[in-house]
C-alpha cells in the first residue's frame, strides 16, 4: 500500500475523494486546498492523499523523485512508459478497493489528479468497470490513448468527466487536453472541458466552479 495522508470528516465518511499529486510533489501538495474547502466535513467525505513511489525519472536525467511512472520527454506522442503506468493503475485500484472494504460503495468514490497525477486517474477510471462518482483531470492528458479501444472497460454513459487546463501551459501542452477530450467523446463519453489564461496549475477564477462541481458529484 502507498504511504498516503487522509482528510478524515468527524461523522462517518460517506464518499471518497482520492487526489494524485503531480511529477516531484507529493500528497501534501493540494491538502492545503481541500483543508480550506472542508469537504469532508461539509459532506462527510474522505479525502485521500498517496503519495507516488520514488523512482528515476528519465526527463530529469535520471534523478530519483516522487513519480507515478516514468516519463521520456514531453512530446506526448512518443514512447510511454506503459509497465509504469499499469503499476501506477493497481497502486490506484488498490486505494479504491481499499475505499470500499471501509464502507464507501464506488459510485461515491472519486478520482482527481494533478498532471501526471490526472494522467493516472483518466487511465484507471476508464479501464474500470466499475461505476464511479467521475474523474476530474486537471492539467493533465490521457497516456496509451491508442490502447483505450481495445481496453477500455467504463460505461460512457455513467462516467462522469471534467478535464480542466491552462492555456499557457508549457509542461503539457493545451492541445494534449484537446487530443484527450476528442479521444474521450469519439469513444462516447462526455466530457466537461475547461480552460483557463494560466500555466502549469490552478487560477482563482477556476476554483469556485472546481468546489461546486465537486459538491455536486457529492450531493
């Protein structure tokens, strides 16, 4: 199991919320955040924070950091790590089982992540049959994106999406969010996709609509 930090609400957690950092941060990262939104005790929902393994990280020369698989360049369109991502998918899948052994049915488990970390949580809840609450993907993009026909496992129909993204941003560009929403409707799923005039992470005038969209899901 990842080492990870928890939000936990007084009264007894009726949803999850799991969180995925971005490349060389950690689960501390975004916990300030959801501190000051006070989801959990506002709807009773535990907010999960892991923290990714370390590991060399080729992009970087090497240099051994917090990562949820590796990374060869930024070109997106190139060679992907794909054992590190499958390994990166079971860590996950095995936070969200673990959610559910403590009570929390899945369709009130949601999945959230930062760049790499959105890359992760789009791959995984795609390939998951079970239902769930929706992925929210926020500067992130849609890794083997060639391999979701083959392997995709969630409803269209159930799967709730939210890809958010700046439009400035110079780690991942704008159109890897743009080829990740295409990817996702041609296979028929909605998708809530919204931009911002912001780089590499979250603006003020995204995070009124980003805590309301999660009330929502939470509702």
């Amino acid at each position: 199991m990842l080492e990870q930090l928890e939000i936990e609400p007084r009264a007894a957690a009726r949803g999850s919320l799991i969180w995925l950092h971005g490349l060389g941060a950690d689960g501390h990262d975004f916990e300030p955040l959801l501190r000051q939104w006070n989801l959990a005790d506002e709807l009773a929902v535990r907010c999960v924070l892991p923290h990714a393994p370390i590991q060399p990280v080729t992009l970087n020369g090497g240099m051994r950091m917090r990562a949820w698989y590796d990374i060869y360049n930024l070109d997106f369109d190139g060679r992907e790590d794909s054992e590190g991502l499958e390994r990166a998918r079971g860590h996950l899948l095995g936070l969200i089982e673990r959610e559910q052994q403590r009570g929390i049915d899945s369709r009130r488990i949601l999945l959230a992540g930062f760049s790499q970390g959105a890359a992760v949580a789009l791959h995984t809840a795609l390939r998951d049959a079970r239902p769930l609450a929706g992925v929210l993907a926020l500067s992130g993009y849609l890794p083997l994106a060639a391999r979701l026909g083959e392997q995709r496992q969630a409803d269209p129909e159930s799967l709730v999406v939210r890809i958010d993204h700046g439009e400035q941003d110079p780690v991942v560009p704008l159109r890897a969010a743009q080829l990740t929403r295409d990817c996702l409707q041609a296979h028929g799923f909605r998708v809530e996709f919204n931009t911002y005039p912001m780089a590499h992470g979250l603006c003020p005038e995204q995070l009124p609509g980003l805590l309301e969209w999660l009330r929502e899901r939470f509702a």
